[in-house]
C-alpha cells in the first residue's frame, strides 16, 4: 500500500504542502538528532563556564 495513493490526482497545491510538510519533519528530526547529541557537552561547558565565573569572583 503506497504511502500516499492518490498523489496522481493530488492539485499541485497538495503536492507542494505535502512535500512542505516532509521537508520540516525530516529537518525537524536532524535537528533533534544533533541536539541530542551535543546536549551532554554543551551542559558541560555552560557548568564550567559557571563555575569560573563563580570562582573569579
């Protein structure tokens, strides 16, 4: 069963938005993916900023 079985009767209009709509999601999910990723060291650098920060007075 294909993902979108009417894509041939679609309006252009339709088509566009779906393809709109795909774009975002997939950058959506890189976007988490990287930030998931960096998360940990960028919560480590913003506690040591802090700390020198503290420590300098």
């Amino acid at each position: 069963m294909p993902l979108l079985p009417r894509w041939r009767f679609m309006t252009d209009e339709a088509k566009a938005l779906t393809k709109c709509v795909a774009v975002s999601a997939v950058a959506l999910l890189l976007a988490a993916l990287l930030l998931r990723a960096l998360l940990p060291w960028m919560l480590l650098v913003l506690l040591l900023w802090g700390l020198w920060r503290w420590r300098r007075g």
